[in-house]
C-alpha cells in the first residue's frame, strides 16, 4: 500500500513538474515572439526619427513600379513616405569600332543622371531630371552638355485624369520615357531611338494622363514642337529645342495609348504633329507603335515608326519628307529559374533609314543592324553589357564591339 502512495506521489509531481515545464515553454516563446515584436517597433522609430532629422528617407528602387509611363527610378518619388526623394541612374562605355567607314576607339563617361523629386501634398509632385554627359563640360563649354532634361509639376487629380504641367519628357515610342540602361539590353539606344524618334526629346508644355479603364492608358500633350530644317539624317534630331534652345517654338500635339490588360504585355501607339518650322508650311507627322513582353525568361521589345513631312520642298529642295525606322529584340534568360542575379542573352535586328525620301525625289541610304549580346545583372538595378553590332549603310560596313556598365538608384 505504501509503495502505491509512493508510485502515485511521484507520477503526481512528475505531471505537475512536465506542465510547469510546458507552460514555461510556451511563455518563453510568447516572450520571443514579443521581443521580436518590440525590436521591429524600435527599428521602425529608429527610421522614422532618422527621417524627421534628415527630411527624407532612402527609399529604394522598385523595379516593378512604374508612374504614367515612366522608369521605375523616374517614378520613385510618386511612392516615396518622405517629401523629398533622391534617385538616378549612370552609365559607361568601351566601344571598338573597325571597318568601311572608320577604325575608332571609344571610351566615354556616357551619363549621370540625379533624379530630384518632392511632394508639397500627396497631390501635387515636383520631378525633375538633370543629366550630365559625356564625364562633364569644361570652363569655355567643350566636353559634354549638362541639361535639364525634365521639370514638371504633376496635379494628381484622379485615376482617369491628371494634370501635367512644365519641362517634360514627350511620351512617344518605347524608350524616350523608359530610356534607363536596365530597361534595354544593347550597349547603345538603338537608331530609332537616336534619329527618328529622337531619345531623349523632351519639350515644355502642359499634358493630361490616366486610364480609361483598368489596363488601357492615354496621354495628350500640347507642347513647344521640333524645329526641323535640313541636317542630314540628324534632321530630327537637331530639331529638338530642349530646354534652352528655343526661343521662338511653335505648337505641337502628342497622344499616345498603351494596353497593359495582359499580365508582362505593354502594347501600344504614340503620334505627333507639329509645323516643321515656324517660318514655313510645313507639318511634321510621327507616328508609331510599340511592344514589350515578358514571360518566364524571355521578352520580346521593338518599335516600327514612320516620318512624313509635307511641302518639305518649302524647306529646301534637298530636305527630307519620309524617314522611318524600326527594330525588333529578342532575349532570354538564361537564370531565370535562379535566384543570383539574371544573364539574358539577346539578338536585335534593326532598319533605319531618317533620309528616306527628299523633297527633290532623291533619298538617302537605309542603316541595317544586326546585334548580338549578353547583360548581366548581379543586382536588379546594376547590369553588364556585351554587344557585337553587325551594321551596314550603303556599300559601307562596320563593325562595333561594345561593353558597358550602367545602374540605376
């Protein structure tokens, strides 16, 4: 009898002593839990009192966020918490060129571009883009540019409409908006880019944007126009006023519409009209249309547009009424199923001609491209470049092998 009192006794403790074993257990953990609770609530008052001491806070680029349009560094200060918001982005080249035309090394400092941007409400938004080329400009002006490339206030007014008012980028083709280095895989902005719609081209105005409807969006724009005259195949190029050249601008008009129902697709068309020159009768026309999409590894981007300029020989006789230009890219990555970074390998076929009729009915030669590369992002915001362009203009031909580096913040 004694021996049961005894074997009941130590089962008795032994169960009182496992649930206080349990039950301390279980407040440990809850304490974890809590301290793991209180050091983010820490943390986040750390931040916060960092921003109100400095005015702004380190927001970081999201890549998959875009504001009307615009490149994810562009648009960071549409999604910033703190009024003011720093971003950028900057690239470099080598390029080794030898053929027909020239043997040429290059090796250029190619861009820096801050991106300054502030919120006086969640309604109204100052964004603005300075960029410095080619490593600088020297006491007497030789060397690169430093332009204000856009200065705009943004009225957020709904989803279906917003006001756009000051220096702006013109919303046309698929690179002049999205022009950062991460965002296309050639070393170079391809010719289309350059000299038929002529990235960067950016004018002063005013433009309204939104969606009409989930997936569908529109821009209209009303701005100071190209200023074209006869410049060879840059025609359209030098025609643009930027943000001190003109004086005296005529008025130009811009819409664009993109489709973006479909998950990774971004279809679209973009055109413009504006006198060629505000001494002739003379209209320029450019339109487009424009595609970029993503599936699992690979993309597919490229843009087809056409020039016309009419009664061209109020000009000059020589001076260009048709011009176009389009290119195709096809890429793939090839660690698209990893997580360390992406290595898309990519070939672009690209045809250009800015001269291709004249008022005097003769026309210039087509530029025909064909490159092939590899990008290499160890970072979503950083990339290495590798190209290999095939180009022919004419019975010239020219071959350039190209490497870059370029980031964006």
């Amino acid at each position: 009898m004694n021996s049961k009192k005894i074997t009941l006794s130590l089962l008795t403790a032994l169960t009182l002593t496992s649930t206080a074993f349990a039950n301390d257990k279980s407040e440990i953990a809850q304490l974890k839990q809590e301290m793991s609770e209180l050091k983010e609530i820490t943390q986040s008052l750390i931040d916060e009192t960092s921003d109100l001491k400095s005015g702004f806070n380190y927001t970081t680029v999201d890549p998959t966020k875009s504001h009307s349009g615009l490149a994810s560094a562009a648009s960071k200060v549409y999604y910033s918490k703190s009024p003011l918001s720093i971003g950028g982005y900057g690239e470099m080249y080598f390029a080794s060129q030898e053929g027909d035309s020239t043997d040429k090394r290059t090796l250029d400092v190619y861009r820096f571009v801050p991106y300054i941007g502030y919120k006086f409400t969640d309604n109204i938004i100052l964004n603005t883009e300075i960029e410095f080329e080619h490593g600088g400009v020297d006491a007497k002006g030789n060397g690169g540019e430093v332009i204000m490339e856009f200065m705009y206030l943004d009225f957020l007014m709904d989803k279906k409409y917003n006001l756009r008012v000051g220096h702006m980028l013109m919303p046309m083709g698929l690179i002049n908006e999205r022009h950062e280095p991460t965002l296309f895989t050639t070393v170079q902005r391809p010719n289309t880019s350059k000299n038929i719609i002529p990235s960067t081209w950016h004018e002063s105005g005013v433009m309204v944007y939104g969606e009409i409807t989930e997936g569908l969006s529109y821009n209209f724009a009303a701005t100071s126009a190209l200023e074209t005259g006869v410049n060879g195949s840059k025609w359209l190029r030098d025609g643009r006023g930027g943000s001190y050249k003109q004086t005296d601008p005529s008025l130009g008009f811009t819409a664009r519409l993109d489709y973006t129902g479909t998950n990774g697709l971004l279809l679209g068309t973009s055109a413009y009209y504006a006198p060629s020159e505000s001494t002739t009768k003379s209209a320029t026309t450019i339109t487009d249309v424009h595609v970029d999409y993503k599936v699992a590894g690979a993309r597919v981007y490229g843009t087809y547009a056409i020039v016309n300029r009419s009664q061209a020989g109020n000009i000059a006789t020589n001076a260009v009424d048709k011009a176009y230009g389009g290119y195709l890219n096809l890429s793939y990555d090839l660690l698209s199923s990893s997580s360390t970074g992406s290595l898309p390998v990519f070939v672009q076929y690209e045809d250009m001609n800015a001269e291709d009729s004249r008022a005097d009915g003769t026309s210039g030669d087509a530029t025909k491209t064909t490159t092939l590369g590899i990008n290499y992002f160890p970072h979503e915001q950083v990339v290495l470049k590798l190209d290999y362009a095939m180009q022919s203009k004419g019975s010239t031909d020219d071959n350039i092998a190209s490497v870059s580096m370029g980031f964006i913040f």
